[in-house]
C-alpha cells in the first residue's frame, strides 16, 4: 500500500534539565512557599485597595456635599417660619405711598444668621456618621 500523505517528521532532541535544589529541607521549603503566598496576598490587597479607594473617596465626598445641602436646606427653613418680613425690613414712602426706601434690620438679620448656622452644626453632629454602599457596577471603567 501507498501512503496517501506523508510529512517528513522533526526530531526534537530530548533536553534534560538537572535543577539544583538550593533547598533541601522540606520546612524551608514550606516556609518558603508560605512568605511567597503571603507576598502575593498583601500586592493583591494593595492593588485593589488602590483601586476602591478613590472611587470611595468620590463617593464620600459627594455624599458629605448632600448631607450638608439637605441639612442647611431644612434648618434655614425651620428659622425662616419663625420671622416675617416686616420684622427683618421697613420700608419709608413719600407722601404720594410710593416707597423711597428699604432698610433692613439688622439686629434680627444677624440673629437669623447666626441660629441657621447652629442649627446647622447641631444636626450635622446628631446625624453622626452615615453609612455609604459602593455598587459593585461602580468598579467597571467601561
């Protein structure tokens, strides 16, 4: 019979490789194998650290932003029910009641001012710390 195909075939030489134990204790070796693997397992922790990080940064920063701006929000309109306009202005008009001027009042102004940002400071200290969740769809870059 005839071959129907036939290749010429490549011989690779047979490599013998001697390894030269350095270590020939076996609880070096495993000492060793355990200071690699714990090497490997604080660079994985780092990496990742290093990544979340400033995601997390990001997202607590804005999370503060929205705290603060709710926070103020609420306290200025807490104080604000308790005054009127006529108490903070007074306005003067010419004999004609067409108004000349505006003066504000300053004394009740200033008190305003100054329970906003109190009452500002109190409820950001009695919200006290908050909990922030970091989606894991957060993580992809694409």
């Amino acid at each position: 019979m005839h071959k129907i195909y036939s290749r010429p075939r490549i011989k690779i030489p047979k490599v013998i490789v001697q390894s030269r134990n350095r270590i020939q204790n076996p609880k070096s070796k495993k000492v060793v194998t355990i200071i690699l693997i714990l090497i490997i397992a604080f660079s994985t922790v780092k990496l990742i650290l290093d990544a979340v990080l400033p995601i997390f940064d990001t997202l607590c920063e804005s999370r503060a932003k929205s705290i603060a701006t709710i926070v103020s929000n609420e306290q200025a309109t807490n104080v604000m029910k308790e005054h009127t306009y006529d108490e903070l202005f007074s306005m003067e008009k010419d004999i004609n009641g067409m108004i000349t001027m505006i003066k504000s009042n300053v004394i009740p102004i200033n008190e305003i001012i100054s329970d906003v940002a109190n009452k500002i400071q109190e409820e950001i200290d009695n919200r006290g710390r908050e909990n922030i969740e970091i989606a894991i769809r957060k993580f992809y870059w694409f």
